[in-house]
C-alpha cells in the first residue's frame, strides 16, 4: 500500500468519526446530560459534606476552649459534655487531656474547701480521676501520637503529686 493510499484511509476514517459524533450526540446526548447532572450533583452534595464537617470540628474547638476558661465553672461537666457530643477523636483527646490537668491543677491548688472553680473534690479523688482521663488518652487514642505524649508528661505530674 502506497503511502498516499494510507493517508487517503487516515482522513476517511478521521471524516467518518467527526461525522459520527452529531449522530451520537443526538441519539445518546440526553444520557450524556444525566451524567454530568449527576456528577455535578455529586460533587456539590461531597462539598457541602465538607463544609459542615469543617464547622463542626470548629464548633468543637471553641466549645473546648470555652470549657477550660479562668472564668468556667465546673469545667469537667463541661469537658464530658465536649466528650459525648463530638466524634472527633482529636478533640475528645485533648478534652480528656485537660480534664486530667483540670483535676491535677485542683490538687495543687491546695484542694481549697470551698472547692476549685466550683468543683469539691479531695486530693486522693482529683489525683485518681486526673490518672483516669491521662490514662484514657495514653490507651484509647494511640493513633494521635502528640496527645499521647502530653498526657504521658502529664501523667508523671500525678505522680510526682503523690510522692511517688
């Protein structure tokens, strides 16, 4: 076959495919259409997921921070609080974290008799819940590996609390 006959098949088959395209279009352009609808769709749906995610986790930050205020009374009701009503494991390990620094700040305040922050409690109690929630942390979130390392350091403080 000469070389003049194969670039005469070449464009054929090129000018028969461009030709094929309206028709197909127009036979299947509706399903075409549906598709994209649906991918677009799906999409929007995957981004709108996202967003709340994000709002969520931000909620549960400041709901965090907000718990473990100067100024907050009874901060551990509200450290559970942060604990049950988020699934965000980043979040219930550092609310854990600082609920065991919450009752380890109790027992160095002096176990007040008025209590701390409107929380009465008694030395050995604080120190057996602040080992509680460290240990929580060092145990059931080993996938974050910062937070285990804070509650380990803090862990040595209770310790170190009960002269030991």
């Amino acid at each position: 076959m000469k070389s003049e006959e194969r670039h005469e098949l070449q464009q054929n088959d090129l000018a028969s495919w461009v030709y094929a395209v309206p028709v197909l279009f127009k036979q299947y352009g509706s399903y075409l259409l549906l598709i994209a609808a649906c991918c677009v769709l799906a999409f929007q749906l995957w981004r709108y997921r996202e967003a709340r995610q994000e709002v969520a986790v931000q909620n549960a930050w400041n709901e965090l921070a907000q718990a473990t205020q100067e100024t907050t009374d009874n901060p551990p009701a509200k450290l559970r609080a942060v604990i049950g009503t988020y699934e965000i494991r980043a979040v219930q390990a550092e609310a854990y974290r600082r609920l065991g620094k919450f009752y380890l700040q109790t027992v160095l305040a002096g176990n007040p008799p008025a209590g701390y922050r409107g929380v009465k409690i008694s030395r050995a109690d604080a120190l057996t819940e602040a080992e509680n929630a460290l240990k929580k942390v060092t145990t059931d979130y080993t996938d974050l590996p910062t937070a285990v390392a804070a509650a380990t350091l803090d862990l040595g403080a209770v310790e170190q609390s009960r002269h030991d």
